[in-house]
C-alpha cells in the first residue's frame, strides 16, 4: 500500500480486517501523520487548527498493519518490487497506489521558482501551506482583495474553492469587511453545489464575494501577486493560486497508462491498472468516471471495492461484477452552517464503468 490518505489506509485497513489477517499487509507512506485535507479551509478561516486535522497511524496496528514512514522512489511491475528512498526493496503479490495529485506547475512558468511557491500559496495539499495562507490572511490589510484561481474540472475537491471563498469571506467579514474575495473560475460555471452557493453568496457575502467565470489562469507574477489571466491582469493583497492537476507522480513513474497524460486508467471492476497487472489505484489519481468526483469520500469508496477484489482475486475467486459506490461531500459557508451534495454510482457492464443511478442523491 502506497499512500495513506482517504484510499490507502481505507484499503489496507479493510483488506486485513476482511481477510482476517490472512493477507499481510503493509502501508508506505512519507509523512508521519496524516493530514486531511477536508475541514482545512476551517484552518485558513481560524475557526480550526492544524492539530484538529492531523490524525496518527497508530490505529492501523490492532488490524495488524505494518506502516513503514518512508517514500516510494521505483516500481518494477515485472519484479512486483518497489523500492524506497532510505535504501531497500519491498516485494509485493498486489501493489495498490493512493498517490493523490501533484500539481502542474509547468503550465505556469512564473511559478518555476521556489520563492515563488512561497509567495503564492496553493494551500491544496494540507499541512504548511495551510498555515502560511492562514498567515498571510491575517497579515492583510482591511480594504485588501483576495483572489482566488481554480483549475479547469477534473480537479482534486469540485466544490473546495468555491467553501474556501465563503470560509475566507467569513473570516474577512469579521476581522477586515472592506475587504474582498475575488474567485477567478476557468469554468464555465461553478462546478459544485451551484444554486447553494450562489445563495450563500447573496445571504451572506454580497457585495464581498466576487465571482468571475471563463477566468483562465495562464501565468502568474508572484512578485507582485498578479494573476495573468487572457484578456486582464488581476493584482492581489493574497493571491491563492490552485495549479492544474495529475496523478501523483509515483503513476507516471510506475509506467502506468495515463490518460491525456494526466489520470490512470484503471479496471473498475478491481481498480486495477489496464496497463499493469498486480497495481491497483484509488483516488483522486484515477480518471473519473462520470459525475464521479475527486473526494475524499470516493477514495474511500475505491479502497473498499479494491479490498474486496483483492482479497477474492487472491483466493483465487472473481471480484463483485456489480460494485456499488457512493459519494457524500459537505461544504462549510461559515463557521455554523453547512450545505451538501450526494451522488450513488453504480457499474453498468456495458459502458465498463459506474454511472449515476437516476433519483438516488441531490443537494
């Protein structure tokens, strides 16, 4: 198991729990804790701390897992062997991979540099980054403007930049209310929860919230906190700047077949590479199925379809030909309130590939 996050340590704790220890199962993962990247934006806002999203990985020792903090550097498919950082190899009968995403800073050349990634924050990966916008929301002056850019969908958490503007604003509200949030959309439209948010925008930021749509990001100067869009040049007190986004780039390492060279394409049946045998892959790294989104949720939801192929695939059994998955994301608009979107997928054998089931979910 490659990743801890939502998909990995989901996965390695059901497939050794399922299996009653009979499947050995160890869990590669850099960091010592894991962060999670929901409730972060509570984080930027003030109304949480760090600690409130770190959890440990002791947990996952009474279900017999062996978590090694160390990073993946290689993956010999045909050896079924990875190898780490610290020096060593790793054999494995099923390798499953919960990379997460990386971030596209080659489409921004003016990002190149490490100051740059200092100025400018993303914030889209929690942990430092989450503090330091923290910091520089804090350090802004009442008057100031916060912008905002969002990648073009497919993207790590569809509605997380629009209760990211809402948590700012309310934080603004507060603390600095001249000031403004400026949300600079490459889409063609808000892409989560619309109505909902277009409504928490009116009831309660209106005149703060400033929302501009076909707004594509094409460079930046974070000397001087511009965002470089087509037509206009915006310049901010706090420029949050979220990249265009791939799978970690442990797939790409992997050999694993990409595609448009960004998201794995996989079985979803087993979650099982199409390219690589024996490798399967879970979350925000897979390309999506459609209206599948890229949630925490649904990293969950991959890692126990994944869990169950492998432990029937490993008994020598076929996996579940209907798997059935579900996705539930909740969006904070202020401190106190909150508003949801739900969806349930289930795999049609004809289209290969888990679609929406008419009438199950809403907002």
């Amino acid at each position: 198991m490659v990743g801890g996050g939502y998909g990995g340590a989901t996965a390695a704790k059901y497939i050794s729990m399922w299996s009653e220890g009979g499947i050995r199962v160890t869990l590669v993962e850099r960091n010592a804790a894991f962060l999670s990247c929901p409730i972060s934006n509570l984080v930027i806002a003030g109304e949480k701390q760090l600690s409130d999203i770190t959890i440990g990985y002791e947990g996952l020792a009474k279900y017999g897992i062996t978590v090694v903090q160390d990073e993946v550097t290689a993956v010999d498919a045909d050896k079924r062997m990875i190898r780490l950082a610290r020096g060593g190899d790793l054999p494995y009968d099923r390798l499953v991979l919960s990379p997460g995403v990386d971030l596209m800073y080659e489409s921004l050349p003016g990002m190149a540099s490490a100051a740059a990634k200092d100025t400018v924050l993303h914030a889209w990966k929690a942990g430092p980054q989450t503090v330091a916008l923290r910091k520089q929301l804090e350090a802004m002056p009442d008057g100031g403007v916060f912008a905002m850019t969002i990648p073009k969908a497919p993207y790590r958490c569809p509605p997380g930049p629009y209760e990211r503007a809402c948590m700012v604003a309310h934080y603004l509200k507060q603390q600095k209310p001249k000031s403004k949030v400026l949300v600079l959309d490459a889409n063609e439209e808000i892409v989560s929860k619309k109505g909902l948010f277009t409504k928490a925008w009116a009831d309660s930021y209106k005149g703060m919230i400033e929302y501009r749509p076909q707004s594509e990001l094409r460079d930046v100067d974070a000397g001087n906190r511009t965002a470089i869009l087509e037509f206009d040049q915006v310049k901010a007190s706090v420029l949050n700047v979220v990249p265009p986004q791939r799978a970690g780039d442990i797939a790409a390492k992997s050999g694993l077949k990409l595609i448009n060279n960004r998201w794995v394409d996989i079985n979803w049946l087993t979650m099982e590479s199409t390219s690589t045998p024996n490798i399967h892959v879970l979350g925000d790294a897979i390309f999506p199925a459609p209206t599948m989104p890229k949630s925490g949720h649904m990293a969950n939801q991959h890692a126990k379809v994944a869990a169950a192929a492998i432990i029937n695939l490993m008994s020598g059994q076929p996996p579940s030909d209907a798997p059935l998955v579900m996705n539930t994301c909740y969006s904070f608009v202020d401190a106190r309130n909150v508003i949801h979107v739900a969806s349930v997928h289930q795999f049609d054998a004809e289209k290969r590939q888990p679609i929406p089931v008419d009438g199950a979910g809403g907002v």
